[in-house]
C-alpha cells in the first residue's frame, strides 16, 4: 500500500505525524508536479490537485478496482480490505479467523490455561491437567493478542507461559505445588 499526493515532502511528514503514524509510505508526486497523478488521470486541471482514489493494483501490475471519492471523503477500510481480499483469498481468511479470535470475549471462571502449542512448560501443565482430568479450556496467547495483553497485566509486562486463572486467582508459570492446592486440596 502506498499514498501518492501532490504535496512537498514536509507536508506529508506533518501529515502522516497528525495521524500518529501509518503503517505505509507516503510518495510525493511534487515535482515535476501531479506527473504520476495524470498519467493515472485523476489530476485536476483547475487546481492541480489529485482526485482522492484509490487504486488496487495487483503483483503483475494489473488494475484490479479503482474508487473515486470526494474529497472531503474518507475511504472505509472495510471497502479496501474487501478489494484487496479478492487478491489472495486463502491469506485474507486466515486474518478474518485471526481478526475473530482476537475480538472475542476471554473466557472466565473454572480453568483457563493461557499458553502456546510450543512451550515446554505448557506442554506439561496441559498434560498435568489432562491426567487429573480437569476440565480447562485453553487459550493460545501466539495467536490472541487479547490473551497476550492480559497475560502481560498480570504479570507486569512479561508474556509469561503457562499462565492459568483458576476461578479468578493467576498462576503465573508451571508452579504444579500451587496449581495442586488450588484444583486438588480444595
């Protein structure tokens, strides 16, 4: 993705800086002034000023959508996430499930094991549950932005795994003395 205006350098620095920052380039089409702008005919002759459009252009430089807007307009997103979803499907699936999980609720109450796939100590507190047949449900902070923000709350910045919350109280780490206690010495 990337924005082309017709504005100078400092402009576009100021501007992408009022926006608290973006997350793709900002050209310049200053100089010689509007040449990219009417070559892909969205200059304005009256005030040399490009029309606000956006373009998706796919890997073979194929125009694949083009949508004009006012100039007051701000484009939705959604509209352009749908444009560029038709570009590759099968990766834009796999941020909608991503996009998803990160919008739902964390579960609360009984056991809620907070790890990765990956994790030596993960893989033993999921077994240690699985052999005290203890129901708990599972949640992967590699793929929960949600979870791994909660997790670094309660532990003070740290994405530390396994993290539970056994009914409310956090165990922060595979500490089985205390997990024990709570689930088992009730």
């Amino acid at each position: 993705m990337l924005g082309i205006t017709t504005d100078h350098v400092p402009s576009l620095t100021a501007w992408a800086e009022s926006l608290k920052g973006i997350t793709y380039p900002l050209l310049s089409d200053f100089w010689p002034h509007g040449e990219v702008s009417e070559k892909y005919g969205v200059l304005r002759s009256e005030n040399g000023v490009p029309n606000r459009t956006i373009f998706v252009i796919d890997k073979e430089g194929v125009i694949r959508h083009i949508a004009q807007y006012d100039q007051m307009e701000q484009p939705e997103n959604e509209d352009l996430f749908a444009e560029l979803a038709k570009l590759e499907p099968v990766r834009h699936a796999l941020l909608q499930a991503r996009k998803q999980e990160d919008e739902a609720e964390l579960p609360t109450g009984g056991v809620v094991l907070y790890c990765t796939r990956w994790c030596p100590s993960c893989v033993k507190a999921r077994k240690w549950l699985i052999d005290h047949e203890i129901e708990y449900v599972e949640v992967n902070v590699g793929t929960s932005g949600k979870a791994a923000e909660q997790i670094k709350q309660w532990t003070g910045g740290n994405r530390t795994t396994p993290t539970l919350d056994i009914d409310g109280t956090v165990v922060i780490g595979w500490d089985e003395a205390k997990v024990t206690e709570l689930l088992l010495h009730k």
